[in-house]
C-alpha cells in the first residue's frame, strides 16, 4: 500500500470533527502555497503582462466602477 493510500484509508476513518479539523489545516496549507507561487510568479516577471495590459485598459477608458 502507497503512502497516498494509507493517507486515504486514515482520512476516511476520521470522526466528522477531525475531518473537519484536517480539511481547515489543509485549505489553510494550500492557500498559503499558492500565495508563495504567486509572490514568486511576481517576482519572476511572469504577471507584467497582465498589469501593463489593465493598465493601458484603465488609462483608455475601458473600465467601470463597480
């Protein structure tokens, strides 16, 4: 048995409020990962792009007020 598949087995024997401890720790885990990628893709440049395209949008006019 895979270390994925003892994962399982002992997440689907949890009681609900050990599941539902487990499933805040994980949301927590992966919005905090995907934050560091964020930041990274950053600071690599990789978002330029997208902020000079909505920038010249805003400049031209193109956008509302919400």
């Amino acid at each position: 048995m895979s270390n994925l598949d003892q994962i399982e087995a002992a997440i689907l024997s949890l009681p609900s409020n050990e599941f539902e401890q487990l499933r805040l720790w994980f949301l927590d885990l992966d919005y905090k990962r995907w934050d560091k990628e964020l930041e990274q893709d950053i600071e690599d440049g990789k978002l330029e792009a997208f902020a000079q395209e909505a920038i010249a949008e805003y400049e031209s006019g193109h956008c509302r007020e919400i």
